[in-house]
C-alpha cells in the first residue's frame, strides 16, 4: 500500500474532508511519527504495534566473497512489533488453535502430566 492509496483510502472512510485536507492529515500523521522516531522515543499504537528506535553497536562483519573483515558502524534502527490483536488478524488459524487448546486445556483434557506420561 503506498502513501497515495492511504490517502485515497481516509478519504473514502472519514468522509467530510477534500482529498486535499486528507493528504494534509495522513501527511501530517507521519510527520510528527517522523519527528517521534528521530527523537529516539518510541510509538505505541493500541491494536497495531510498537515502532522502537535502537541502538546497535559498531562491530566487525565479513565480505562475504572474499572472508575479509569490514567495520560496520554504530547505528540506530528502527524495529517494530506487531500486537497480540495484530498477529491474531494476520494468523487466524493460530489463533483458533491456541482458543481451542485453551478450551480443552480447561476441560481438563490439556497435555499429560509427567507423572501420568
């Protein structure tokens, strides 16, 4: 999804603003994210995610050609972690797995002890 298909898309989901005026929202959204991460702080968004600026030390990394040591510098790298609610939506199937073995789990027909194994 690009830049111009979330703006197309708030457009047609709130309603009540010109393409203009929601370019300018989502625009600024991602600014102030920007402002946020170069900042080192880090954005939690509720049902969605984590982004996390860290640290990485400088370290000795390998051509892979040729074997030779190179220094790779000290850097700072954006992550993110996607929620519970997150990775639910994207693996339904896991989801429904892990609910019916918490169901059967408290029935009482969940794994077998080490004493009954």
């Amino acid at each position: 999804m690009t830049k111009a298909e979330i703006i197309d898309a708030v457009h047609e989901q709130i309603g009540g603003y010109s393409k203009k005026e929601s370019a300018d929202i989502v625009e600024a959204v991602f600014e102030e994210m920007k402002d946020v991460l170069a900042r080192g702080e880090k954005i939690k968004i509720s049902g969605f995610g984590n982004f996390v600026v860290r640290a990485k030390r400088a370290r000795t990394g390998r051509n892979p050609q040729t074997g030779e040591p190179i220094p790779i510098s000290a850097r700072r790298v954006l992550t993110f972690k996607p929620s519970q609610i997150l990775k639910a939506r994207l693996n339904p199937h896991r989801a429904a797995a892990r609910a019916a073995a918490a169901k059967s789990d408290a029935q009482g027909s969940g794994p077998q002890s080490a004493a009954e194994a």
